[in-house]
C-alpha cells in the first residue's frame, strides 16, 4: 500500500535452558502516518518441544522511505477569530481532614485548548471547516497548525552564550514582577523571526521551523544575551470525531463545541 513502508532487517534470537530453539511465528506491520512512522504489530512466538520459550532477543531496524513529508496544514485563519480558550495545566488538589491543603502539579508546561466552534457561521465559513475536518484532519487523527490570535508573539531573550553553544531553542517568556514561566515555541511563523545578541539584530543563523531549534554559524560569545522576536503557531489536532454543525436559518450556520487540543512535542 501506498502510506506502508518496509522492514528491512529483522533478526530474532530464542534461548531456551536446553539451548537454542527455533522461531515459529514472526509477525511484523509497519505504518507509516504523514508526520511518523509507528512500528503498529510485533507478535512473536517461539515452539520448544511443545511448550513455549521466552523470546530473549528481538532487534527491528526500520528505513524511511527518501520522500518528503509534505507540509503541516494550516488551521484557516478566518475561522481561528472567535475562538475561546487559552492554557491549562493539570492539578491534584487534596484536601485534608482539617480542611488544609495540597497541590501536586502534574505538568511542567500548559496545554492549550480552544473552542472554535460555539458562534454563528456563514455557509462559506462552514465550508471551509467542513473541508478541513475531512481532508486535513479526519477527526483526532491529523495534526494541523493553529494561530491563537489572543497570544501569538514574542520579543524576549533565549539564552546566554558561553562560547561554544550554538544552537538555542525559541521560547516565549511570560512574567509577573518576580515570577516568571518560559513556554518552548516549536513552530515559529516562516519570515517573521528576528534574531539580536546584545541587543544587536544579527544574520549567521537558521531556524528549524518544525522544531523552534535556531543555529548559529559562529558561537556566541560568553555572557552574550541571545534574543529573538516573532510570531508563533501551535501544532494541534480536534478533540472529537464528529462534526456537530446546525442550520438556524438560510445562510446561517451554528455548531455545537469543536475543541482544538494543543500537541506537546
């Protein structure tokens, strides 16, 4: 099948008390999805004397195909505008007998989630999102970029050089007097990025824009502020498998909830 690639090495080993027994059954299946490849099956049996022995070895190498992977979709712009949601982050609270208190934070970053689907819709806007829902996502299975409008720049330092690192991640900073949170940017937006060491806007770089990971030709120097400024998306995918869409007259459209959850990568 055309979205199969191939295992092209296999080797299985089986010991057994006894010494070596032989391999009855090897089962292998590879997919490959628009943004991985993902080992799907391994089954494995192995037959000694009638009774079964414990496989001791199994090492799989698997080789992508020389295609490029084609460009992550763009969740539309139009549709983006309305919607409800921001960060979350995941929090155990237990309460004791006395009525005191604790909080065990489960996630070191916030996960996005936005609600793009609770206003009234043109028929051209339901469209576009009927589209999108069949062709680039297909329910919860694609991953799609997403612009929250309400918070999609940043302008902050990224790290301090030392002389021999040149490569330094993008990250958005947020700030309240003394408290701080820094946020990894894996998408930047392609064009939108400038770059500056001590404040300094500078050239002599590349940037992963499916990573956020920026490379310097020349180190910078120690103790030198390394800056970045731009726009940013987040990398997402619909929360449900089904499209809730209403008519409420001609030529208006509602839709019941339809959640963008972010992807952490």
């Amino acid at each position: 099948m055309a979205d199969r690639t191939h295992v092209s090495q296999v080797s299985v080993e089986t010991l057994a008390q006894a010494g070596r027994t032989t391999l009855a059954q090897l089962s292998i299946e590879v997919l490959e999805s628009p943004t991985r490849t993902l080992l799907a099956q391994v089954s494995t049996e192995a037959l000694a004397g009638g009774t079964r022995t414990r496989l001791a070895q199994v090492s799989v190498e698997v080789l992508w195909r020389a295609v490029p992977l084609p460009p992550l979709p763009r969740f539309p712009a139009a549709l983006a505008y309305g919607a409800q949601g921001g960060p979350g982050f995941s929090t155990d609270v237990v309460l004791t007998a006395d009525g005191q208190e604790s909080r065990n934070v489960n996630w070191a970053e916030a996960r996005c989630r936005w609600d793009v689907g609770s206003i009234h819709r043109s028929k051209a806007e339901i469209e576009v999102l009927i589209a999108f829902f069949h062709a680039a996502a297909q329910g919860q299975e694609g991953l799609f970029l997403f612009r929250d409008f309400t918070d999609d720049t940043f302008d902050n330092p990224i790290g301090v050089g030392d002389g021999v690192t040149t490569t330094f991640q993008m990250v958005a900073q947020y700030a309240v007097g003394a408290y701080a949170s820094t946020r990894r940017l894996t998408h930047p937006v392609e064009g939108s990025v400038s770059v500056a060491l001590d404040g300094v806007f500078v050239g002599g770089w590349t940037l992963d824009y499916g990573t956020g990971l920026l490379t310097f030709g020349t180190p910078p120097g120690a103790g030198v502020v390394v800056s970045a400024s731009g726009a940013f998306e987040v990398l997402c995918r619909f929360a449900q498998d089904h499209l809730p869409v209403t008519v409420v007259t001609p030529g208006v459209y509602s839709c019941g909830q339809i959640e963008l959850v972010e992807v952490r990568q």
